[in-house]
C-alpha cells in the first residue's frame, strides 16, 4: 500500500494555496487603500480640479503664445504639442504620490496601516493605483482639451489608445520613485519642494515642447534620450501616423526599467519609515 498525496485547488502544492491567499489578501488590501484615497479627491474635489488647471493652462499657453514661433516643418505645431502635453500631465501628477504619502507619514496613518493585519504592500500600492485612476480621469481631459484646440490623430482609435496606455505606464513608474520621495522627506511640503528639481529638466530639457534639434549641442543627448523624451517621441509617432518602434521600445524599456528599480527602493524605504 503506498501513500497518496492530496493536492488542493486542482493540483496546485500547499504553498501554492498559501501563495494565492496572501495575494488574493494583498490585492483585497491593495483595493481598500486605493478606494480610500480616491474618496479623498471626491471629499477635495479641489483637489482634481486644480490638479487639471496647470495642464490646460500649458495647452492654452503653448498653443496660442507660444506656438506661432516654434517651427515644426510638416507637422502641425497642437499635433507636435499635445503627446508632450500628455506626458508633462503624468509626470506633474507624480508629485501628488510623494506629497500623498509624507502627509500619511506626517498624519501618524503609516504607524496605523502597520498595526492593522493588512499587506505591507497595499500602501504603496493602493496609493499609486489610485494616481493610476487619477491619471486617467485627467488624461481623458486633456485628450478632450486637445481636440478642442485642433489636435488631430492621424491614424486610428486602437492606436491612439495603445499610445495613451504607455503615457500612463510612464506615469505609474514615476510614481514609485516620488513614492520613495515622499517615505524619505515625510513633509508635504518638501516632498513638493523636493519634487520640482526632478521635474524640471526632465520636463523642459525634452522633445515636449520644442524639436530637440533646435537645443544646444551639448543638451541634445541627453534631451533625446531621456525618459520623457522617449515616451513623448513613442506617442508623436504612434499619433502622427509614423511609428518608430525603436522609440516605442525605448520608451517601454524606461517605463519598466524604472519600475524595476523603484518599486523595490521604495519598499525597502517603506519598510524602514517610523
């Protein structure tokens, strides 16, 4: 007579089972966290409105001051501006994860998600998932700003949609690294301050707004190959109806190449946050 070995959920090993529930446990936290704080941008409702008025107001600004005297030969300068635009939103919105997260620190509500018998992991996530929903709403505000103002797409709907799904992975990966941000500063205020010296080249030393061969010399490597360069170059291409798939490359292989290094970073900062 030989032994047999029983095997739970259709074969799956006992720790597999254990596996499942701790995901299933971690996503259910995950949720709750998320939902939590976007049931604080529908009791702040101030809080969303003022968080689209800056990239309105760069569209408005860039389109009809500005635009007249940037040269984009063959291109329409609102189709050369809005894929720019399109990033600067989710990467502005980034900060809000690095200001969300040091208010909780500075609140005591990290002291108290550590008490609770909840996933370490649902406080990080559950607070980049809900700027992921944040960037979603605001996104589909400014696409609708965009063809208010004489954006056009010059190839089809799945492309367009497949272009505004890498603009907010970019936004998710930049998320974790204002994420680890905000665990280090653990005041809003300067996660703020903190936030804006990484905006800035980031944001202006880029293809978002100006051809990068009308900057100096010396500025364009690094403006071309950037990580918001390449993301702005990947959407331009996919809207204007001239793909590169090495820029569709870079830019994936920056969106999870940030992922991969500070997703962790900010786990382990979390982890050592008092």
């Amino acid at each position: 007579m030989t032994a047999t070995t029983v095997t739970p959920l259709g074969g799956l090993p006992d720790l597999d089972v254990h596996g499942l529930r701790r995901f299933t446990v971690a996503a259910g936290d995950t949720r709750a966290i998320a939902w939590r704080n976007l049931m604080g941008y529908v009791r702040i409702p101030q809080l969303l409105i003022f968080s689209t008025i800056q990239p309105v107001i760069f569209v408005l600004l860039f389109r009809y001051v500005f635009g007249g005297a940037i040269s984009t030969p063959g291109v329409p300068y609102v189709d050369f501006l809005m894929p720019g635009i399109f990033a600067q939103t989710v990467t502005f919105g980034a900060m809000g994860t690095a200001i969300g997260l040091a208010t909780d620190l500075n609140l005591g509500l990290i002291e108290r998600f550590r008490s609770l018998p909840m996933a370490r992991s649902a406080v990080l996530a559950g607070r980049t998932v809900a700027d992921l929903v944040r960037n979603v709403l605001v996104i589909v505000l400014m696409v609708v700003v965009g063809f208010l103002v004489s954006y056009r797409v010059h190839t089809n709907v799945f492309a367009f949609i497949g272009a505004m799904l890498i603009v907010l992975l970019f936004g998710f990966a930049l998320s974790w690294i204002y994420a680890t941000v905000g665990l280090l500063v653990k005041d809003p205020e300067t996660a703020q301050a903190a936030s804006f010296p990484v905006l800035a080249p980031l944001i202006f030393a880029s293809s978002a707004f100006v051809p990068v061969d009308s900057m100096p010399g010396w500025l364009q490597p690094f403006a071309e190959y950037q990580p918001l360069s390449c993301v702005v170059n990947a959407v331009r291409g996919i809207s204007l109806g001239s793909p590169s798939g090495f820029d569709i490359f870079l830019a994936l292989a920056w969106c999870f190449g940030i992922l991969a290094v500070a997703a962790p970073l900010a786990v382990r900062r979390y982890r050592m946050a008092a």
